[in-house]
C-alpha cells in the first residue's frame, strides 16, 4: 500500500477496526460475564424505547445515506460484506440478517433518493 492510495488506506483503516471489535469481544468476556451479574433486566418500557430509539436511528441513516454520494452508499454495502461469514467460518444468523439488513437500509436509501429526483 502506499500512503498516496486513500482507498487502499480507508479499507485498511475498516479492516483494523473490524479486527479490533472481534478481538474486543473475546478479550472481554470474562469481564463483560462479570459485569453482567450486576446488570438488572431490561424493564417492557426500557425495551420499548429502545426500540424506538433504533426505528429512528435507521430512519435517520435511511436520510443521511440517501443525501449521500454513490461512494458512501457503495462504503455501507462493502460493511455488511465485511461482516458477513466467511466460507468455512460459523455461520451466525444474527450476523447474517444485520449483514442483509445493512444491505436493505441502503436499498431503501437508493429508493428515497430515486423518489426524491
């Protein structure tokens, strides 16, 4: 890589991220166990507003990504492909459908966009 190819260094810099949040989550297990000992259950309200929270979270990438460039669309499929199993690794079905579900919010994004012009 040479530090005058911003591509190649963006796609290095998401590929150290990613490696860090896998190592994170083993590294911290037993801490993390640890801590959720002490951790009460989430209340039906606390639940609800979370998912409120999330609705409008998406809504709000939903706008962001469809006021966006092609390349920033285009940086939001390459994530979902990023997290997605590999050939020969376990395949997890809550990484799967947030992977299709990332690819589904842009696609949404792309139809905002397309109804807006």
């Amino acid at each position: 890589m040479t530090d005058s190819d911003p591509t190649s260094h963006r796609h290095e810099l998401r590929q150290r991220a990613l490696s860090r949040w896998d190592d994170e989550g083993g590294a911290l297990a037993a801490v993390t166990q640890e801590a959720h000992k002490h951790v009460p259950d989430m209340t039906n309200a606390e639940l609800v507003l979370l998912r409120v929270r999330m609705i409008a979270l998406e809504n709000l990438l939903i706008a962001v990504l469809a006021e966006g460039s092609d390349r920033q669309r285009q940086a939001a499929l390459d994530m979902a492909d990023a997290i997605s199993p590999r050939a020969g690794s376990t395949q997890h079905p809550l990484t799967i459908r947030a992977a299709q579900h990332m690819s589904d919010l842009v696609g949404r994004a792309v139809h905002v966009r397309d109804e807006q012009t």
